[in-house]
C-alpha cells in the first residue's frame, strides 16, 4: 500500500510539471506558454500591432506600468501561423504584442500614447522598411468597454493628419504565441534588427487630457450681492467683487506653496 501512494505521488508530481511547459489555446484564439504571470484585479490586457514585433515588443516592456509583453500573430485565417507562413502574407495575419498592463500605473489611452508615438498611424501595411499586410497598424480588444476608449483616441490623433489613420480597429479574433527566437529578440540580440528608437519609451508624455477639460458653468452660479457678502471677510469681498488689490506680502496665502487645487472663494 505504502508503495501504490508512492507511485501516485511521483505521478502527480510528473503530470504537474508537464502541464506547466505545454502550451494551450484560450477562449479567444490565444496560444500561449503558461506561465507564473501575476494577475490582479488592474491587470489589463491589449494587443497592438505596430510593424516588427522585434522592436515593438522591447519598446514596449520598457513603459513604466507594463507588466508583461509578448510576440505573436493576430487577426489572421489560419490556425497555429508559422512566422514562415506569416510572412508570405496568405495568412492574413498581423505582427502582433500582447501587452499586459497595470491600470494602477497607466491608463490604455496612455498605452495607446507611447504606441502612437513609434508607428506612422497613416501608412497602410508598411512601418519602417518593412513592408507586407502583416507589418499592418492595428489596435486589438478584448473588453468591449475599451472600444469607446480607443475610438476617442483615435479621433483625437486624426485631427495631428490630413490622411486617414490607417491603424485597424477590431476586436481580437485568435492571437498565436510567436515562435521562442522572436521572444525578447532584442535581448537576445542586443544589435539585432529594429525599425524604432526605443529611447521614446523613457520620454514622458505630453499632458494628453487637458486639452479636453470642458467646465459646466451651470454648475458655478454666483450668488446674490448679500450672501457673498456675509461669506466673505471684508477683505476677499473688496477683492473679489470691488475689484480692488490686495495688500502685498499680507494675505493669508502669500507663501503658501502648497499643492492643492485653488477655486474662486466665490462661487466654488
């Protein structure tokens, strides 16, 4: 008996192991190499195409807030692509990174910012010298509600163009784990081939929101002469209201230079 449990045990143990470095194919097309990825309740997913997948993927494990990227081939009409097969174009399918994002850190419409800065968002199957469908600009979802998101961004990069943006906007229809060589391919291979300045992804971006900052000023009534006026020290209402000067190096927020957000003592 003693020995039947121990045969159990070691063939527990074997098939633990095995399960471990095979491969398997998710709900949505994606085959994948398991692995000890941490997932959290922030943790996000997007899949973008960009040209090579040798650069892109490298460029975008450096963003602070990825987790986690890999290569593979997306949006095809085959299964289990080659990169051989892939590069001949008859299989449709598109250079692709899966990026795996904390939404503690960055935001997708961030994602999308440092992706938009190494593409040319108006070149159809074409980035860099790299040339062929699947070298194709392509944005991938997964969670439906990301699509209002991208669309938004996409809208907003249109208006940096005269020519349409080429960037495909679909949801992910099957993502195949590229071969281990095209794995972290630039770390492998320090000078190897890369069609991006990678030092883009140490830039920070540009404030992308405050351009779209829109105040409800139905939100701000004033209210009458008299109740300002008990509101206020003599002061602010002399200030605020008869348009006087306040004394220098006086008031109460001379050398405050505290952050903060500062509203009109007014209305709020």
């Amino acid at each position: 008996m003693r020995y039947i449990v121990l045969i159990v045990i070691i063939v527990l143990t074997a098939s633990i192991f095995v399960g471990c470095s095979t491969k398997n194919k998710g709900d949505n097309g994606e085959v994948m190499e398991e692995k000890n990825r941490v997932r959290t309740e922030t943790t996000q997913d997007i899949y973008l195409a960009g040209g090579c997948f040798w650069g892109v993927e490298e460029y975008m494990d450096r963003v602070p807030g990825i987790i986690d990227v890999t290569s593979g081939y997306a949006n095809g009409i085959t299964e289990n692509p080659t990169y051989e097969e892939v590069c001949t174009g008859d299989t449709k399918h598109a250079e692709t990174v899966h990026v795996m994002y904390d939404t503690e850190k960055i935001s997708l419409e961030e994602v999308l910012q440092y992706y938009y800065k190494i593409i040319n968002p108006v070149s159809y199957n074409k980035q860099g010298n790299d040339q062929g469908t699947q070298y194709r600009t392509g944005i991938y979802y997964i969670n439906e509600e990301d699509l209002d998101v991208i669309e938004k961004s996409i809208s907003e990069l249109q208006k940096e163009f005269d020519k349409e943006i080429a960037i495909e906007i679909k949801e992910l229809d099957g993502y195949y784990l590229a071969e281990e060589n095209h794995q972290d391919y630039l770390k492998k291979n320090p000078n190897g081939y890369c069609h991006i300045d990678l030092g883009l992804a140490d830039e920070p971006l540009k404030k992308i929101k405050e351009k779209n900052i829109v105040i409800d000023e139905s939100k701000y009534k004033v209210p009458d002469d008299k109740e300002i006026e008990e509101k206020l020290t003599d002061e602010q209402y002399s200030v605020a209201i008869q348009c006087n000067t306040d004394q220098p190096f006086k008031n109460e927020y001379h050398d405050n230079k505290e952050d903060g957000i500062y509203v009109d003592v007014v209305t709020g």
